[in-house]
C-alpha cells in the first residue's frame, strides 16, 4: 500500500535516514521499532510530506508519489497520529477533531451543532466523556491523544500511521486502542505502528522492522523474533547484555522508620483534589497509581506549586513551603518533571546545554556570573549518563528525537539536586536501553536520601518500580498499597475501587 525505497534524510551533523526500505501492506500491523533517535519519526514524517527527503522514491498504491505537505498524505487517505499531539491546543476538542472538514450548514458557515453532536458520538465510541466544547488543552495529554486517535480513524484512511500513540495511556485506553486497530486491519487498511513498549508491539503487531542509526537492520515477522533478539538488535548488542539489563529495577532499600522527608497535608483543589495526604520517606519511592483525570497530576502540581491549592500544605523536612509558588517549592528542594513536555518544559528554540542548566542556572551563578565550566561538566554528566543522543551540547533541543527530549528535561530536574523529585511519566517514549538507565539513575538517587513520587502509566513500572502505591479516584485517595501488596491484581481493584477480597472473581 506504501512503500519506500533507498530513502536518505539528513539533517546538519546527523544522516538521520541512509538508504531505507519500508512497506506496509494492506491489512497488516507494521511495527516500527528502535532505539530513540534511530529514525522512526523522520521515516514518518518523510512518508507524510513534513519533510522531504534527499534521496529515495516514496510509493502509494503502486504509484510514485511525493507529497509536500501532511495535509496532501491525508486527503490521499494516510492518516497519521504525530508522536508530537500536533492539534490546536486553544480551540475546542470538537474544532480540533474536524479540523479542515468541519460539517457546514446552509451558508456555508460551520455548522456546530451537528460538529458538536458527532465529535460527541466518536469520543464516546471511544470511550471518552468529555465536554467536547471545552478548549484542547484543558484536557489531559492521554486524553488529547484519544482526539488525536478519533481524529485518525474518522476519515476514510487506507493507510494510518501512528507514532507512539500509547505513550500517555492508561490500560483502559490501550485496550481501546487496539480494539481500533484491529478493526482497521479487517478493513483492509495499513497500520504503521512505533512504540517502545514491548508487550504491546508482541500483542498487536504483526510484522516487524527494525532501525538503527537511521539504518534497517531487520524486517520480517514479528513472530520470528522473540523479544530478547529484538531488543538486542535495536540496541546493536549481545544477547546476553540485554538479559542483564533487563534485570533492572528500581530496588533501593530504605529506612521504614525514618521521618518523611515530604508531607503532603490535606491537599484540596475545588473539583480535582479533595484532602489529599501522602508522605514519602528519604530513599523511598512512592507511586501514584489512578486513571486518566484521577488527580495524579493535579497531586504532582500542587505539591510543586504549580497548582494553587484551596487547602492543605506541603511540608518538606518538617518546614512547611509557602504554598502556591513554583519557586518556594524548587528552593525547598522539589522537583517536578512535568508530564506535558511540549507545554511545560522543553524549549525547543534553546540548545541542549542550556535547557539542562535552566533550572539550575541560579545555584550556578555567582554575583550573576555563570561558572561555565560547572555548567559544562553537568551538561557532559548527564548526557553521558542519559546517553542523550545529539549532535553536541550546543545543538537546538527542538531537533532531537522525542525521546531524547524527555532525558533532557529529565536532567534539567536532576541536576538540582533535588531532596524531592516529583515524577509524572519520567520515561514516556523512552526505548527500553535508556529506560533501564534513568531506573538505575532513580535507584542510585534514592539509595542518596532522595525521595521519590513516580506517576507511571505503565503498570509494570508502576508497580515493579514503586515500594509503596498511593491510589487515587476522582481526586481522593482510596487504597495505599505497601511491599507484597504492590501487585497488578491488588492494584487494577483499587483503582476501580473494587473492595479488596470483594465477591467479584
Ligand atoms: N528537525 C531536525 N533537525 C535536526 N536533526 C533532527 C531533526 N529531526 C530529527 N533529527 C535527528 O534525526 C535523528 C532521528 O530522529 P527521530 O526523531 O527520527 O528519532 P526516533 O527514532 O523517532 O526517536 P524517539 O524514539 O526518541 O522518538 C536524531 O538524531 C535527531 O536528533
Ligand atoms: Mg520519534
């Protein structure tokens, strides 16, 4: 159905794609896998028009094609959900579902009624209840991926690609999502489909490619590789390294009877959070588990000021921080790593070097000189560390692979040193060699005094990563679950609040 051959892309100081052949057939799940930085979104956004390559034939439908904008794949029949949620943050969900093919009435203007009524209807096909007439951004980043996943499969596509779609979602949506996906391979269309979570590629995919620096290193079957194979090749190494690697997990051990380093008191937010308390101890790591809208967030921000708060105080080693300002929280040691990185974090405009150092900049400056060479040893630390793959400390983050852009905001927070660090999805769009390197990284810091909140939409790091699970439902906390109780079982019931040893199984 779409087919490339010989593509190259490069961009200044990276050969991001050398002589790549892909196609993806009618009725097939192709998965794209690969180290971040390999190539995968630049293959993408070649496929769709965003970028145009140096060298290569794009084929669709078995005619040469190349298009010049996204808009020109789409109305081609390609639909692609961009790692990057690229819809219009400002206008309404309904809006941004139709964009450029709203329903018009008899003037010609936008009907919004009936726009209203059916962006209604395929949210809720969905799953999703949401004021459909409310701004974009008031929603969460999984549920504005939702919108970007009805927005894909509304319109009649024969190809649909989708670029980390489920980085935000929670296993509710997930399993939506694949209901989706199976439901567009029996119609025929072709999915192309990039994530770094192994299970799920093993669950929906059937047919595998693999790149490495912008390289094909293998494709065929996905059923021919099992996953330790498949992730050697990705990361270009034995076996036997990966099995170790694998073995990664946040283990650090910790005193029970130690004061909490933060207290969270009574923390309420009118129609989001309602008295919610939780405490972590040096060296601890705490999870907050919860759907999408339970309040995960809204806890992370209002413990990091972020987020004014009604009631309730935070408290980090017994001195309660003034409330509501994100700087009284960074001086009292808390870090937040916010879950939007596109709205919240990352500038893309600045270079690596300085979107590492923002935070940091004012421990770093004397008499409001900065110590460069300070600044140059951290940045090289954590590159290193994070293995942020760039072509230099001095190259713009707004050029780096998605995932490369998470390990710089994530050093941007570490490197302060924090006594508190705040985490909502740390390794989202992370591929699964660096994963295992921030969980060591956050095992090391913990094993430091360090105390931890992880929000992790992935159970399985939720749950292996967490020595305690705090869970909340519509902005209160309902169950907290400790050492062995830390399971999927015991967690997927109380996060559908569903009393334990209840009569349902
Ligand atoms: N606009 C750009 N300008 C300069 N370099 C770029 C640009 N876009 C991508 N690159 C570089 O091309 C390479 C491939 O990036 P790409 O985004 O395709 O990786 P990816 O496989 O999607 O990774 P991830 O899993 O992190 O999303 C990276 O080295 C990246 O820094
Ligand atoms: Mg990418």
């Amino acid at each position: 159905m779409l087919s490339v051959s010989h593509l190259s892309k490069t961009f200044p100081g990276v050969r991001a794609l050398s002589d790549v052949d892909f196609t993806a057939r009618a009725g097939e799940v192709h998965a794209l896998v690969g180290e971040n930085g390999a190539g995968k979104s630049t293959l993408i956004k070649v496929l769709t028009g965003v970028y145009r390559p140096d060298a290569g034939e794009v084929t669709y439908d078995g005619e040469p094609v190349r298009f010049s904008t996204p808009l020109q794949a789409q109305q081609a029949g390609i639909s692609t959900i961009y790692q990057e949620v690229n819809l219009v943050p400002l206008m309404s969900v309904a809006r941004n579902l139709f964009l450029g093919r709203e329903p018009l009435g008899r003037l010609g203007l936008i009907d919004f009624r009936r726009m209203h009524r059916e962006a209604d209807e395929a949210l809720r096909g969905l799953g999703i209840r949401v004021d459909v007439r409310r701004p974009l951004r008031e929603l969460g980043v999984g549920a504005q991926q939702m919108v970007a996943l009805a927005r894909a499969v509304a319109v009649d596509a024969r190809v649909v690609i989708m670029d980390e779609p489920t980085s935000s979602l929670e296993p509710r949506e997930v399993k939506t999502l694949f209901g989706v996906i199976r439901m567009l391979r029996e119609r025929g269309v072709a999915v192309v489909y990039v994530s770094h979570r192994m299970d799920e590629l093993y669950e929906i995919c059937d047919t595998v490619t693999v790149l490495r620096d912008g390289r094909v290193v293998h494709t065929g079957p996905l059923a021919d590789l099992d996953r330790l194979r498949l992730v050697a090749m990705m990361l270009g190494r034995e076996i036997g390294e990966v099995r170790e690697e694998g073995m990664t997990k946040f283990t650090g051990s910790h005193d029970t009877e130690a004061e909490p380093i933060l207290r969270a008191e009574g923390l309420t937010v009118s129609h989001r959070l309602s008295d919610v308390s939780l405490a972590v101890r040096p060296g601890e790591v705490v999870g907050l588990g919860g759907l999408l809208g339970s309040g995960r967030s809204e806890t992370a921000k209002a413990i990091a000021g972020a987020l004014p708060t009604d009631a309730g105080r935070v408290v980090v080693a017994g001195v309660p921080v003034r409330s509501g300002s994100t700087a009284a929280a960074i001086r009292a040691g808390i870090s937040l790593l916010p879950e939007d990185r596109k709205a919240e974090g990352i500038v893309p405009g600045l270079s690596v070097r300085e979107n590492i150092a923002l935070a940091a900049l004012p421990a770093l400056s004397r008499f409001g000189l900065v110590d460069d060479t300070r600044v140059d040893r951290i940045v090289e630390t954590f590159m290193k560390r994070l293995r942020i793959k760039a072509a230099g400390p001095h190259q713009k983050v707004g050029e780096l692979s998605g995932g490369n852009q998470q390990k710089v905001l994530l050093a941007r927070w570490l490197a302060l040193h924090p006594k508190v660090l705040l985490l909502d999805e740390p390794t989202r769009g992370i591929d699964v060699g660096a994963k295992a390197e921030v969980q060591a990284l956050i095992d090391e810091l913990a094993d430091d005094g360090l105390a931890v909140l992880l929000i992790s939409s992935d159970t399985e790091e939720l749950i292996e990563g967490s020595d305690r699970v705090v869970v909340l439902k519509d902005g209160v906390v309902v169950r907290e679950l400790t050492g062995d109780a830390v399971t999927e079982d015991a967690l997927m019931r109380a996060i559908a609040a569903v009393p334990a040893g209840g009569s349902d199984d």
